[in-house]
C-alpha cells in the first residue's frame, strides 16, 4: 500500500448497499478537497444523454447534474508505487445518476484531468470521456482555489471557484438526498462497441460538509449541451475519500 492510502477501508463494509466483488480489487485512489455542487435537472433533459440501457435515477422526480472538482492522490495500480507525476493530479467530473439491475452508480458526461498519460490510459482501457486540462488548485486550511480550462478544440470547457467547508462534517443518512447524490460504489459506461459495462468501487461513507462556493466560470454542462437551471447549487465538501476499484465488468 502507498504511504498515505488507508487500507483499513477495507474492512469498512457494514455500509455497503452491495457486498464487494468477490475478486481481488485492481488500483488505488484518493479523493481530496472535493466539492460536490448539484443542480436539480428535469429528467427528460438527461434521458436523452444517457445509453438506452442505463435508466436515469431520480430523486422525488428529478434528475440532478453533479460538477465535482477535487484532487486526486494515491493513483496506482495493485502493488504498484506511485510515481511522482502520474499519481497525483487535479480532476473534474460532470456526472449524473443511472442504475442497472437495481444498483445505483454513476454516469460521467465528462471527466477532466491534469495528466495526459492518465487521459490517454482511461481512454484506451474503459472508454471514459476523459480530456486533458490545464489545470490549478491551491488549497490552504480554510478554502480551495479551484481552476481548469480544457485543453485543444471548442466549445471550450472551463470552470473556475473558491469553496470550502462551511460546517461540521456528517455521514448522509439513508434515503436523503444527500445519500443519493454521494453513496454510489459503480460507474456505468460503454465500450466502443456500445456494449454496457459496470466498475465497481469500494469507500468507506462520505464524510460531507454543507459548503461554500464562489463559481466564478463555469461552462461544463455547457460544453456536455446541458443548461443548467438559473437556480444556486447544493453544496457539500469532502476533505477526503479513500476507495480501490476493480475491473469492469460486462452487463
């Protein structure tokens, strides 16, 4: 394990909707400084966006859009040291909320990043919507500094805040909005044949902050041709989120 990477989430399993695969998991992550900004979308605005076999997952009748800057550490395969320069860089996810077979996940419109190895890799091997950013994050004890602007052709995609945590951190109940937007242990997506597949995740709950955010640019749904609703995002914090992922699988 990485230096920092606590193995113990491993262990943590009593809160899992699903037991973890029964196969040996494949790399490493951690997620810091994250801000999960949500807005409520009405779903016929989505459904059209997501792969026919994947059913859009709404809370009280409405599909929401997530934009979520963070940092991302630890990323290595099993048994692999990080090396500087590949495991440590900036993301940031448009994403909204589908389930198959009855298990929730996550499905990303786009995902940003500051590495260009890692965007060809995610590519190459899960057929993600990745791009390379440049992008800049400063984060001091009170706030993040958050920056990025994809790289290459328009309609450029580019987001710029300040946020930070505005409370005391809280695990999200089940059946809360909140544990909706946030408790999720897969993503969905295709191959390029169209074929569906499943990536399972394993973490530990999300420690959420209510938070605070000055968005000062933010054109990512834009770019995915989704409008936002003129309306002020619900805000939440995480300092930090351990998880390994496996494989994907077809479903």
């Amino acid at each position: 394990m990485h230096h920092d990477f606590n193995s113990g989430i491993l262990e943590e399993v009593a809160h899992r909707p699903w037991p973890m695969p029964e196969r040996p998991w494949v790399m490493t992550q951690t997620w810091n400084d994250l801000l999960f900004a949500h807005w409520p979308i009405a779903p016929e605005g989505l459904v059209r966006r997501i792969p026919p076999r994947f059913e859009l997952d709404s809370f009280d009748g409405r599909a929401w859009l997530g934009i979520v800057p963070f940092r991302m550490t630890n990323v290595a395969p099993r048994a692999v040291p990080v090396l500087p320069g590949l495991s440590e860089f900036p993301e940031l996810n448009v994403r909204t909320y589908v389930r198959v077979g009855g298990r929730p996940g996550v499905y990303f419109f786009s995902l940003d990043a500051a590495s260009a190895i890692a965007v060809r890799a995610a590519r190459m091997v899960l057929n993600l919507p990745y791009h390379t950013a440049v992008m800049r994050v400063t984060a001091d004890r009170d706030s993040v500094e958050y920056r990025s602007r994809r790289a290459g052709e328009p309609p450029v995609a580019s987001f710029e805040a300040t946020y930070a945590p505005a409370a005391p951190p809280f695990s999200p109940r089940p059946g809360s909005l909140e544990y909706f937007l946030t408790e999720r242990y897969c993503l969905y997506a295709t191959r390029r044949n169209g074929h569906p597949y499943r990536l399972e995740i394993h973490h530990p709950p999300w420690p959420l902050q209510p938070a605070s955010a000055e968005i000062r640019t933010n054109t990512m749904a834009d770019a995915t041709g989704i409008d936002l609703p003129d309306t002020a995002p619900l805000l939440h914090f995480a300092k930090r989120q351990d998880m390994v992922a496996w494989m994907p699988e077809e479903i």
